[in-house]
C-alpha cells in the first residue's frame, strides 16, 4: 500500500527532528525534496493521470512539498541557533576577573577640599589668588596691622629663612594665607575705584608655623577669603560664611556662631564655630575659621581709602575642613604620603 | 589665665549658673576653654579625725585606725599610710562611697571587709586616690580645725569652677579677676563692685629717692618703704586658696600678696629687699653690655633698648619683666620697698620674647596696665603687706613723668550702621556704652549723629572709630546681626580657554595612575647638597628638626622618601605625585606682585614611578617600569610639541635622562633615578621621576583645526637600519625635510636590535602616510616619494633598508 501525502509530510518532519546537524538535515531533505526524492517521485508520477485529476492531484502534492519545505526551513533555523549557542557558550569568560592595564591615582584629600571651596567661591563669582610663600614681613605682618614687637606676633611661631627682605628684615614663611590677599588687593584696587569691579578672592595656600604635635603640622594650608566693595558688613560676612559651611558639608543641619575675638588684621573680629546637628560629632562646637571686617589700617595698605571701602576677610584650615568632611581623626596621615590612606580618596 | 568663679563673683555677681557665666563671657570674646573643678566626682567622702591608731594584728605595714566622722560612734578602718596618727583630720571615704575611676577606669565603690583579717568601715584617703592631685605620699592633712563630718567637697570647695579664659591679646584691661567683673557687669548688667582699698596712715617718713631718667620708658613711678616685716608670716589660707586655683603656686608671704594683687587687680608689682639695694635708684634705659641675674637663674647682657631699674651703678630689675636674683627678699628680709609703676607698652614689647622667656607682668605691661590706680594699688597692696607681715610703712612716693593722651574717639552712628550691616539705634550704641563704663557725649542727629567715648585709662584697645564699632557689635551681640546672603552685581568670570587649570593637572595625572602626595616644604640639608646638587639650599634659621632644615629645591626626594615609606608597608608599586613651590635664591628676581626679591620659587609638579609598570595581575606579564612609561604618561599634561633630549643632571642616571622642551625653554626633566642615590632611599630597583614646571604646562594653545582630506590614505613602511646612536627623533626630522607634502605623518613603529644586524645596529621601522587633499596619489608617485626618503636616509643617516 502506499503513503498518504500526510503520512510522508509526517515522516519528513520526524525525520528532519531527528537529526541534530546540518548534512544530515541535507541529506534527510534530499530523500523527500531531491531528484529521488519521495515527493518529486509523486509529482513525476502525475503524468501519468488524467488531466482534471493531474490538476488537483499536483496542488495537493505541491501543498505537502511546500509544507516539507517549511519544516526544512524551521529546522535548519533551529540547527543554526544551537551551533552558534554553542560556539557563543563555549567562547564564554569570567567576567568577575579583574580588568587588565594600570588602575587610576587620586587627588589627595586635603587638594579634593581646596578645589571643592574654589568651586563652592567661584559660583559666586570669587577669584583665586596665589602668592610667595617665603615672604616679606610687610605683607606677612605690618600690612596687616602687626607690626614688629606687637604682642599679637607671639600668636603665631614663625619661621625664618636666613636670607633678609629688601627692608632689611627676614624673610620667613608665611604663617597664614593673608599675605595673599594683600598681594591681590593691591594689584586690583585700581579697578576697584576706577571701574567698580570689586575684590573678591580667595587665596588657598600653604602656609608653615613653628608648631608640631598630634594637632599641629608645622606645615598646614588655610584657604584666605576676602570682598572689599562699597558696603559689604559684617551681616554679609555670616551670610556667606554661613551659606559656604552649608554647601560644603551639604547639609543645612549644622549650627554656625560667630563669636568676638581678635586678630590685628580685622575689627570687629569674629572667630567662627560650628555645630552639626547628627552625626558623631553632632552637639560640639568647633572652631572652624577666623574672620572680621577689614580693618581700616589694612584696607589703607591696600591702597584704598576706609573711608570708601569695606569689607570682610576670613580664613579656615583647610586640613580642618577636610577631617570634619571626611572624619578623619589624624592630622599626620596628610604628609605622610602613604597609599593605604591615599587609595581611599580614588 | 584661671579665674577661680567665687573669687570672680564677689565682684560681680550676675543671676547666671556656671555654664551660663561660661557662656556669656566666651560670646563676648573673653573665650572660656574650660571650666576646671577642684576635683573628678566622688562621694560619702568626710572629714575625719584619727582618734587612735594601733598595730593591725597580721601585717607590719598597716594599722587599724579608730575614726570619729561625727557619728554616734567612732569606725573602725584598716589604713596602710605613713602618715596616720592620732589627732590628724584626714578625709574618710565612708562605706558605699564611690571614688574617682582608678587606671581601670572604673569607680571604686567603698565596702564593709576584712583587711588580713581585720573588719574595715572605709578608707582614709590621699590626695590622688580623690583626684585633688598628685599628691599620693600619704594622707591628705586636712586643717587642725577641720569641722569633722562635714562633706569634704564642700570643705574643700572642690565643686567650685575655675575658669581657663584664653584672653586675646587686645584685651589687656581683661587681665585680672577684677578686670574680667568688669566686663561681666559689661555683658549682663549686673551690679559692679568697687576695687578693693585700704587707706595707709605713713608711720615712717623714710623714702627711698628715685631718679626716673627715661619717661619714654616709665610714665609713672611710685615706691614705699616698709620696715619691720616678718618675711616668715604665713600666707593666709584664703589667699593661698585663691592664687592656687588661678594657677599660682604659694611661694612666700611677701610674694605671694605681690602675686595675689596682681591676679586680682592686674597691677604688677615688685618687692626688693631694701638693705640690698644700694646707692640711690634710677630708672632708664640700660647700658649695652650691662648685665643682670634673674630671679629666675638666667644671667641676661642687656642693650639700650631695655628698661631697667638700677640701684647706683648696678642693674637689678628688667623694667616690667622680672626683677634680679640680688635684691630678691628672702625669708630672712626684714625691710622691702615696694614698687609699681607705668611702663610703656612700646618700651616692653617683645623685650622679653628676645630673651627667650616670658613673664606675668611682661605679659600685662606689654598690653597695658592702668596708670591712674597706682598709688591706690600700691597702698592695697601695703596694706595687705602689714595685715600679714606687719612692719612700719613709709609714704606712697609717687611721681608722674609722662602718660599716654586718652584722645576721645568719635564713632558715627551711621558708619556703625554700615560696617555692622544692621540698624542699631543710636540710644541702644549709647546704651551700651554706658554698660562698658565708657563715658561719652552725643551729637548730632539722624545720619549724621555721633558719639564721642573717652576711653578710660585701662583700656588700651580704643583709639580708632571700629575699636568702639566693634565694642557695640560685641555687646549687642554677634548672634543678633542676621546672615544675610549680600546683594551684588552679578558679573561672569572665566579662566582663559587656552590655560589649564591646576587641578586639571592633577586630574589628569590622578588619571595616569599617580595619587597625590603632600610633603613638607623643609627637607634634610642632604637631600639637598647631596642628591639635588644644591650647595646654597636656603635655610631656616629655626627648624623645628635638623631633617627640616632647609627649603627644598626640588620636590623628588620627598617623593623617594614617599616610595621608601610606602615599600616599607609592604608596597611593591608606588606612583606619587605632588604639587608644590620649590625654593631657590636667585638674585634676578625683584620685588613684584606675586615675588620676593631675591628667592625664586616657581610651582613644580614632580612624579615618581616604582616597581611594575602595571600591578601585579592575571593577564600581563611582569615588567618593571621603565622611561618610556612614564614619558608615555606625560603625554597626559605635556603639550604636544613638547621635546625630549639627553641631559646630565644630578638626580638622574647619565644615560637615561632628559629634559624636556617646551617653545625652546626647558620647562623640566624626566629620567630614571642615578643609582647612586638609590641606597639612600633604601631603594634596589630605580624609580622613573620628572619635575616639571607647572606653569609651563598651563599654557596651552587653542585648536586650529583644518578640514580634512577625503581622498584614500596610502600607508608605506619603511625599516631603515642605522646606527645605534642615531636618535629616532633625528631620523624623522631628516625624512620630513625631504619629504613631499602630501606625506601626512612620518612615526616609528618598531625599533629593533639583534640577529641579522651587526653589533652596534639597530632597524627602525618607519610608518609613512601619505594623502593628498585634492586628488588620488599615483603609484609612481608614492613609489617615487618612498624611493626619495630612502635616498635622503641614506646620505644624511647612513642608512640602508632593512631587507
């Protein structure tokens, strides 16, 4: 007996199943769809008919080989994805290994803090001031309000170098960053009067005084602020002063006083403390910055009249900064280079 | 400076508890550290008197003391002190008493026990054992009429609080317990009371004649003999009490009331045993060369700019500072003269500083102490003298030679407004004024009204229209004048496009795997003769340490020391950089903006490169870092046309180290580590540093860039052998200059020595890229234009092509 059309469609597609590779699959295909094959022996053997059976017998034999031809089309689809699943499964790789090449450096922390107050400045339109830091008395001292002898002197230990300033004084280290601002000030105060362009700059720096321990490096940087303009007061100065800590820690959860107290170079003179409201040091006061109205005497030395110009001055340490940003506890691992510490501010 | 608080507040007494008192006085400048007590809590500590004292039964050391505390009957307690007897007042820890944490840190809780057998009912007590002090010899003694049974902190007023004030250095009239109620009746309107006094009735005519030769130096002398006196007499215990919880030993009778006015009043004085003082007292200004021995053992050569006191022709007080070891009473003096007077502050500021000491009444008479009080001073301070020692005293001779002006100063209510940036009425500037004792007038009205303070003669800190700005800021408040963001004209700001920044610097080399280091500024003197080659390093004239000597000239052997500390942790890779000024003297530079003449000191930017030229990982073999990474790396903050070429430098090993160009300066140097150097740093494997000129890497140009070719990129290599000498950077400028100029770029791809070249030869491999804007090259002439290099190779380079 023969096979119904169905039955050879079936056997075709059990066929093609059955075979997990491509030249099988070809020659399982030519066993139905080749020269011999039983669906091309079916449709030679129409000629062999009457002619209005010729007709659907072909359709119905043309349905079936279309049909196998699918199956073959499906298959070889399917055959495809597994070889390239497999050549994809076996070429997979341990992507939890560590990548290859050289890792990144950091910024050191203290370096991280001085770009973050330039920033926090700079979007209100502060300048950055540089200057020597082996200095002249002059603008370290007398510019400021101390001249030679005055007991605020003895407030800060300062280095000299063996070499004397064109006033026949030592030259020294700087002890602070206010020589800077002197040093701007005088070359902008032009365009202060003759343009209205006011001084606004921070001076961040290096600065040395004769002092080590556990809380003093003799080598330290304080970051110098100051506005000199027609009527910048001292209500400004706790305004920005106040605002400035805020973006800084990012919080608004801190606690900011201004309390009296003196230095040569400003009056009123304000030291300036702070408080966080959580956190571990949350409840103490901490002294974070010096800072006060210009003093009259100064903005002289700046080649300004008093009289016209006002304005505040601050400065904060920048290690203090960053060990209440970062709550490090040690003033020593800033300088002591080591990449245990350093690594953690990639 | 110690201001014990009950001897602050029996002259003014503001309704304030401790902390309240602390507070207010740091708000208004005078900043309270802190507030030190007689000693740590404890409790059920009384005060006891031994009754008896008898041999404990089991042990020679200790004894069983019979204890009357004022109770029905007496205790029985086990005591191991030297000390206990019978009849002494000691304080008696009762049982359940809890005591100060001992080492452990924990309280020590007093039981009912047997000592070595013996029942106990407390513990007799030392000094340390209650954290009163140090004292752990024996029992504390307490007073032979020591009320027994009372509470021993109340005995001994250990709850009382001493204030540790950290007084600026403007604040002079501040410097007393007086001076400080002042300026608490100041801040909270409590009531003042008046300076203590004592009216002295002359019962000697004697007067010792003083001759004041500089007023520059003294504006007002005044002196008394006073004969008779018991140099022996004891202190009072309420003065000894006072002085010693401001800090000021008890030394003797007659120095400790000198001290006592002092720290009380603020009123520096001095007491000279009058039978050693001989030949009549001048005051002027020393001889240079004189010489005095101090009280405090110090033997001084003195100069005309210091002040002294002299009896005939011989020195025997520093003016204002300390007083001479020779006429110093002793316990043996019966006969003194007391001094005080009005030095000016200019006349003994930083005199004592230059000596290398520093004194309480140096410290006060630099920033100035009252001249009107003196006479009334010095009679306090005689009366004290004969309450205490007794005597017989002469006259109060006084003389006044010249005294500061007290120029009234004028404060515009209007500028007040300004600087403070608050509007404060006129009555309430007024107001406070009146609260400070300022006596002032007023004038004017609205914006132009003034005010117009006299300052007293103890303040020393108002001579300018902002002293007396500040005085109203201060007493109103601080915490009363808003924070206020300021109004101000908005103008942009930028940095020049064509210049990096610093910290992009930085980033960039952070990007190259280095981290930032900081280092100080000062280095050991050999860094800098020995491994920098600088013979002249600027030098502290006082370091702190002899590795800190001098001013470093180059930031790479900070970086080495960096290397050294990290390998000893363990690191087998270290890459550092840092940032900083590097010092040199340099006669060129003159005074300018941002100079001082004669110290150049340019920004560096310095980097060190050690161990692998990668971490240690899975997948790239093991090299050690080389020349070429690190001038890889640089690539990173160099400007494109920066170039390389052999140097000699002292840091640097001979051969593998060059400088860098930038626009013909040379702007630094990049090179492997001399070995010579290595041992130093503990160093086997040589580190790649550079040290460049941050300023040179700042400048950059702005992009021009043109447009570009769409014809095809024709690529031809050339492998040239040369020399070994021969420079790569030599082969290509030769190849560019005869090169057509449709040739794009001329690059060494491979440099390579060994088998098939002869010893002393090496084959570099040339990539040539040719592209033309307009057109499509021919063949003919790409072969033409290879053919030429070629040829331009060989005549100039001695080259031939590798075959």
């Amino acid at each position: 007996m023969t096979e119904s059309l169905q039955q050879i469609v079936d056997r075709a597609r059990a066929e093609f199943a059955a075979v997990s590779e491509g030249p099988a699959l070809e020659d399982a295909k030519a066993r139905y769809l080749g020269k011999g094959g039983a669906l091309t022996e079916l449709l030679k053997g129409l000629t062999a008919l009457p002619p209005e059976e010729k007709k659907s017998r072909g359709a119905e034999i043309n349905r079936a080989k279309e049909t196998v031809e699918e199956a073959l089309r499906a298959r070889r689809a399917e055959l495809a994805e597994a070889a390239l699943a497999a050549r994809l499964a076996a070429e997979a790789i341990d992507v939890t290994l560590p990548g290859r090449g050289r890792g990144t450096g950091g910024i050191h922390p203290v370096i991280r803090t001085w770009q973050r107050v330039e920033e926090i400045f700079g979007s209100i339109g502060f300048d950055v001031a540089d200057g020597p830091e082996i200095e002249a008395d002059w603008f370290n001292f007398t510019a400021l309000n101390n001249p030679p002898n005055h007991p605020a002197r003895s407030m800060q230990d300062t280095f000299y170098v063996d070499m004397k300033g064109t006033d026949g004084l030592p030259l020294l280290l700087r002890t602070h960053t206010s020589p800077m601002q002197v040093r701007y000030a005088r070359e902008h105060a032009r365009a202060l009067v003759e343009e209205g362009k006011p001084i606004k700059v921070i001076a961040p720096g290096r600065t040395y005084r004769v002092d080590s321990d556990a809380t003093h490096s003799p080598m330290f940087h304080q970051v110098e602020g100051l506005w000199i303009d027609e009527a910048i007061s001292f209500a400004d100065l706790k305004g920005v002063y106040t605002d400035f800590l805020r973006r800084f820690f990012e919080t608004d959860a801190l606690t900011v006083r201004f309390r009296p107290s003196y230095f040569p170079f400003t009056e009123p003179s304000a030291e300036i403390d702070m408080m966080f409201d959580s956190g571990p040091l949350k409840g103490r006061w901490l002294e974070i910055s010096g800072s006060g109205q210009v003093h009259p005497a100064v903005v002289r030395n700046f080649g300004l009249d008093p009289e016209r110009y006002i304005g505040f001055a601050f400065g904060s340490g920048l290690e203090r900064l960053t060990m209440l940003r970062y709550g490090i506890g040690d003033l020593r691992l800033f300088f002591e280079g080591d990449l245990r510490f350093l690594r953690q501010f990639a | 400076m110690l201001i014990p608080e009950s001897w602050l507040r029996t002259y003014c007494n503001p309704p304030l508890d401790t902390d309240q008192l602390a507070h207010a006085l740091t708000m208004a400048g005078l900043e309270v550290e802190s507030v030190r007590r007689g000693a740590p809590p404890f409790t059920r500590v009384v005060v006891g008197e031994i009754v008896s004292r008898g041999k404990h039964p089991n042990a020679d050391r200790l004894s069983v003391c019979t204890v009357n505390v004022g109770e029905a009957a007496p205790l029985s307690i086990v005591c191991g002190a030297p000390n206990a007897r019978a009849g002494i007042r000691v304080p008696c820890a009762l049982v359940g008493a809890e005591l100060p944490p001992g080492e452990d840190g924990k309280p020590f809780v007093i039981k009912q026990a047997k000592m070595r057998g013996v029942e106990s009912a407390g513990m007799l007590c030392s000094a340390r054992e209650l954290g009163i002090s140090d004292e752990a010899s024996g029992l504390l003694e307490l007073a032979p009429d020591a009320p027994i049974g009372q509470d021993l902190r109340t005995h001994l007023a250990l709850d009382e609080a001493v204030f540790e004030i950290k007084l600026t250095p403007n604040r002079a009239d501040a410097l007393s317990v007086y001076g400080v109620a002042r300026e608490v009746a100041a801040i909270t309107g409590a009531a003042l009371a008046p300076e203590p006094r004592r009216a002295i009735s002359p019962t000697l005519t004697e007067v010792l004649p003083v001759r004041v030769e500089a007023p520059d130096l003294c504006g007002r002398f005044a002196g008394r003999v006073i004969r008779g006196v018991n140099a022996r007499a004891t202190t009072p215990a309420w003065m000894r009490e006072r002085l010693e919880r401001a800090g000021q030993r008890s030394i003797s009778a007659l120095v400790d009331i000198s001290n006592y006015v002092m720290l009380e009043l603020g009123r520096p004085s001095h007491v000279f045993d009058l039978d050693r003082v001989h030949g009549p007292v001048t005051v002027r200004w020393a001889r240079e060369g004189e010489r005095l021995e101090l009280l405090n053992g110090q033997t001084v050569t003195l100069d005309a700019s210091v002040g002294v006191i002299a009896a005939g022709d011989t020195v025997e007080s520093l003016a204002g500072i300390m007083g001479g070891e020779a006429t110093a009473v002793t316990l043996d003096t019966t006969n003194v003269y007391v001094e005080a007077a009005f030095w000016h502050p200019e006349a003994i500021q930083g005199r004592a500083r230059r000596f290398g000491f520093a004194t309480d009444a140096g410290h006060r008479f630099e920033r100035g102490v009252d001249w009107a009080t003196i006479p009334e001073h010095l009679d306090y301070l005689t009366g004290l003298i004969l309450e205490i020692c007794g005597g017989q005293a002469g006259p109060n001779d006084a003389q006044t030679l010249r005294l500061p002006e007290r120029a009234p100063v004028t404060m515009r209510v209007a500028r007040a407004r300004k600087v403070i940036g608050i509007d404060i009425a006129a009555d309430a500037m007024s107001a406070i004024f009146t609260r400070l004792g300022l006596a002032h007038t007023r004038a004017g009205s609205g914006e132009s009204e003034t005010i117009t303070v006299t300052p007293p003669t103890y303040r020393f800190d108002l001579s300018i229209e902002e002293d007396l700005i500040e005085e109203v800021a201060r007493i109103h408040g601080f915490d009363a004048i808003p924070s206020r963001p300021p109004l101000a004209r908005a103008a942009m700001r930028a940095r020049p496009e064509a210049e990096r920044s610093l910290h992009t610097l930085r980033a960039r080399l952070a990007g190259q795997d280095y981290f930032e280091v900081i280092n100080y500024a000062f280095v050991d003197a050999a860094w800098e003769t020995e491994v920098v080659g600088n013979a002249d390093p600027i030098r502290l004239l006082n370091p702190i340490a002899s590795q800190m000597a001098v001013m470093r000239s180059s930031l790479i052997p900070g970086l080495l020391a960096n290397i050294r500390h990290n390998a000893h942790h363990r690191a087998d890779r270290v890459r550092v950089f840092e940032l900083g000024k590097v010092f040199r003297r340099d006669a060129s530079v003159t005074d300018g903006p941002l100079t001082v003449a004669g110290v150049a000191q340019p920004l560096m930017i310095a980097g060190a490169a050690w161990g692998g030229a990668l971490p240690e990982q899975w997948g790239a073999p093991k090299r050690a870092v080389d020349f070429y990474d690190v001038k890889g790396d640089l690539g990173a903050v160099l400007p494109p046309d920066a170039r390389f070429a052999r140097v000699q430098h002292p840091l640097l090993h001979p051969g593998r180290a060059a400088c860098i160009r930038v626009a013909d300066a040379v702007v630094g140097v990049l090179g492997e580590l001399h070995p010579e150097h290595l041992a130093r740093f503990d160093l086997t494997q040589a580190p790649i540093v550079f040290e460049l000129d941050a300023a040179a890497l700042q400048r950059l140009s702005l992009p021009t860039p043109k447009p570009v070719s769409r014809q095809p990129v024709v690529r031809r290599d050339l492998a040239l052998v040369v020399e070994a000498s021969v420079e790569s950077e030599r082969i290509v400028k030769t190849l560019s200059s005869a090169a057509p100029a449709f040739v794009q770029s001329l690059d060494v791809f491979d440099v390579y020595r060994g088998s098939g070249l002869s010893e002393g030869e090496k084959s570099v491999a040339i990539r040539i890229l040719m592209q033309d804007f307009e057109r499509t090259l021919s063949d003919s002439e790409i072969d033409e234009a290879c053919q030429r290099l070629l040829s331009v190779a060989t005549t100039e380079l001695g080259a031939r092509l590798r075959t």
